[in-house]
C-alpha cells in the first residue's frame, strides 16, 4: 500500500526575504505567509474526499503535536455543491489525537468515533455500537427552501470533502480547575474530566471568552484518511493538504452549527509563498483569505498516473475546496448560478458559472499516454464517456471523481466523469488542464486531490489499493 505524499511546493519565508528588500511590501505585510506545509502540519487541513460508496468507509484521524490545548471546526461538504452535511467543534487536549469513521447507513451517512475526546455538540450514544458516540449527515442544507438545483435526497450525503479549520490555542494549565476548557477536556485515565462543562464554553458568551484569551491558530495539527473496505479486504491511504499560517492575528473560536469559522476567516490580507521551478514566489492577496487560498492551490494542469484492465481500475479525484465561496450565495431557493462573484465584490477568477441547474462548470483538456510514450493530446467529447451535454468536456461539481475505462473505485455518481484511453491502451499517465482564464491572462483552478488505484488479485478478500498524490503544473 502506497501513502499518497503531501503537495510539497511550498515553503515559509519571511516576507521580507520574499520581496527582496521591496521596502514599502515589507512594511505593509504580515510576518508570515500562508504555504502549504512542507512537514503535513498546519492550521487547516483539507481532507480532498470522504466517500461510503462501493462499500467503503472513511476513517480519519487529527493529532495535536503540542503542549497546547487545541481547538477546531470539522466540517463535512457534499461533492454536487459543497454545501454543509455536518460540523461540530472539536477540543485536542495537549498531544491529544481524535479519530472517527464515516460509514452508511440505510439512505445516507453519519460519523461515528469511539474517541472520547471533547466535542461540541457533545455526540450521541450509539443505538447499534457499544461505547460509540455517532451524529448522522442531514441534507437540511440542500432541500426544501434551501435547494440550489441538484439532488435533494439523503444520497447527495454519502460523498464529499471535509475541512479541519483550527480556532485557536491556549497554554492554560490543565491541572487547575478554574481554567474550565483547558481543565475539562483534559483526559485523566483515558477520560476527559467533563466534556459537559467543555460544551458549555461554546454557547455565545463562553466564545466571547475564549476569544478574548485563546492564542491565533499555531501550524500543530497533522491528519490522515485511510478509504477501507473490510469485505474485499482493500484500503487506500491519503493524506490531506495542510496549510500553516492561515490565521495569525486572532482566534476564530465560534459556535457550533454556523458556517464560521471556514476558510473565510483567516488573514483579511496577506502574501502566498510557494516554489515554483525551484524559485520562490510570493503573491500578496488582498480580498480575504478565500483569495488567498485560491491563489495557493491554483494549478493549471494536474498529472497523476491510471491502471485499468487484468482486474485493475483507477479513479482520479479532483476537488474545488473554495468553489462555492464564488459560486454559491448559499441563500433561500438559490443555487451555484447565482453567485459569480468574489467575496470582496470583484467578478470571480477562479470559477465560471452556467445555466445549468446545479452545476458550475469549468472546460478542461486532456493529454494521455501510455508506458511506451504513445499519447492522444487534447480529447474531444467522442473520447470521453458518457459525452458530456455541451460542446465541451467540463467538470461541473465541487468533488468530481475522473474514472478511467469503464470502471470506478469509488462507485458510481452525478459527479462522475468517464475517460476512454483505448487509443493508446489501458495504463499509463494522464495531463488533466483548466482552460480557464482570469483577466489577467492567468490560468488554472484551485484544486487538491490523489489518484486511487485498485487491484484485484483474484479472490473476494485479496486486493491492494494504493493512491498517489497529484503533481501539478503552473
């Protein structure tokens, strides 16, 4: 089994040695510069897919690597439009590590964790799992009043991505009891001593208090995913992209059940540092942190490699974590065509919206070739399976899964786009480009995700899976 690497392409400069020495930058920047960790620790990370298709159930964990306690905001987003299935908050006690699983239930999903690490809302007793604690996804988000346009069923839960946005730090002790979170939530024997009194410190006024004493996020949080099927024995490994120096003047402590803190709440302004060809390059970003990260993660082409046939099947999954911060206004009876807009009120650069019910959709190209360098450049629809409705290959959703020749790791769904490579044979490697442009020229799409790969080695509970993380191109 192959552990899919962390997107190495960033470093953490001062800013000052980013400008070289361009005075009036180095006095109007911040000290630090979002990047994307080099390490796999940070203050965010973006897990790019959860899924309870095909069998498959997610597991994941978050550790706290410090002496501190720690507090975070997990939410989960379904693939079509990214709109919220659950959140809660989560308290990470000195070195303290938290894990769950996201598995199925008769029409949708719900996660459950035999952790007893402090959350808030604190979770409830399992009807089905001795000693487990579980919540159930709700599609509250995405029906009635609140429907955009795509499905409104429970189905629409079942895949998606999910964010771990950290609220903040503090160094309190956790052997004096007047210290309510820090004393509460940490564990004795195995328990916190009571995560009642933990809850309680996230209805308004507690938050208030937090905020007034916790410490900005620090870069301490690492996380991992494992997609397990235990019937035919396969697991794949992937890690998710963590970005440090999100947040650095404030905690961004809230109430559970609301959509903050989310990548909106880190710095209002600030410089991305990232290497690119061995040089570094530092972009000031001024519209909020949603631009920020956009202009982080932005690529103009994704690589990654395909294993089809003799048993084997590969899945591409490509995921759009700051889509619909431009495409959804996320408002009554409005859908991801209603927004073509930055948050700051510019025109968006990042995404395009369409007259499609449900979708945003972007045009993409493809070049594919074999192991011996045979290659189809630039696919047209008769390439691709189905063909797409328009005059262009697109991909509309904010989770898409890219399925090579017919068969799919990860099931079937709405947000799937199927990829022949018949012309050139069934393994090899693959160039997916963004065709989009901005104003000033620049293209690419913010994007994160990994390749998956299955392979069948002939009996119902003997089979390898692996996954490799995406090379990109700017």
């Amino acid at each position: 089994m192959k552990t899919m690497n962390i997107r190495k392409k960033l470093v953490s400069l001062a800013v000052a040695s980013a400008f070289g020495g361009g005075a009036m930058l180095a006095m109007t920047a911040p000290a630090h510069a979002i990047n994307v960790s080099q390490d796999g620790v940070g203050q965010v990370l973006l897990f790019p897919y959860y899924t309870v298709k095909n069998g498959l159930d997610t597991l994941f964990t978050v550790t706290n690597t410090s002496d501190k306690t720690v507090t975070f905001k997990v939410r989960f987003r379904e693939a079509l439009n990214s709109r919220e299935v659950r959140d809660f908050n989560v308290v990470l006690s000195p070195y303290d590590h938290w894990g769950a699983v996201v598995t199925s239930t008769a029409d949708g999903a719900l996660l459950r964790t035999w952790d007893k690490t402090c959350t808030s809302p604190q979770l409830p007793a399992s009807g089905t799992r001795a000693g487990a604690t579980e919540v159930a996804f709700t599609n509250s988000e995405f029906s009635g009043a609140l429907t955009d346009g795509a499905a409104q069923g429970m189905g629409r839960v079942q895949e998606g991505y999910f964010e771990v946005i950290q609220m903040g730090v503090s160094t309190r002790d956790t052997a004096v009891s007047t210290n309510t979170l820090e004393y509460n939530a940490k564990h004795v024997n195995g328990v916190p001593r009571d995560c009642a009194k933990v809850d309680n410190m996230f209805m308004p006024a507690g938050v208030a208090t937090l905020n007034g004493y916790m410490l900005p996020p620090q870069n301490v949080l690492k996380g991992h995913a494992t997609y397990i099927n235990v019937t035919n024995g396969t697991a794949i490994d992937a890690e998710p992209t963590a970005l440090e120096n999100f947040q650095t003047v404030q905690p961004i402590n809230a109430e559970p059940g609301g959509q903050s803190p989310s990548l909106a709440n880190g710095d209002l302004a600030g410089v991305t540092n990232q290497l690119v060809n061995g040089a570094l390059v530092s972009l000031p970003y001024f519209s909020g942190s949603v631009d920020g990260v956009s202009q982080l993660l932005r690529a103009s082409s994704v690589i990654n490699e395909y294993a089809t046939g003799a048993g084997a099947a590969t899945s591409w999954v490509m995921t759009f974590p700051t889509k619909h911060h431009y495409t959804d206004s996320y408002i009554s009876g409005t859908g991801p065509t209603a927004k073509d807009q930055l948050p700051s009120g510019g025109f968006s650069e990042w995404f395009h919206t369409t007259v499609k019910p449900g979708m945003s959709c972007d045009n993409i190209g493809l070049n594919i070739y074999n192991r011996e360098e045979g290659t189809v450049q630039n696919l047209g629809n008769t390439n691709f399976s189905p063909a797409p409705v328009s005059e262009f290959v697109e991909l509309c959703y904010e989770a898409n899964v890219v399925d090579f020749n017919g068969s799919s790791v990860f099931g079937t769904g709405t947000n799937r786009l199927g990829v022949s490579t018949s012309a050139v044979g069934t393994a090899g490697w693959a160039e997916l480009m963004f065709s989009e442009v901005d104003a000033t020229t620049v293209g690419g799409l913010p994007v994160i995700g990994f390749a998956a790969t299955v392979r069948d080695a002939g009996g119902a509970t003997v089979n390898y899976g692996s996954s490799t993380a995406h090379t990109y191109k700017h």
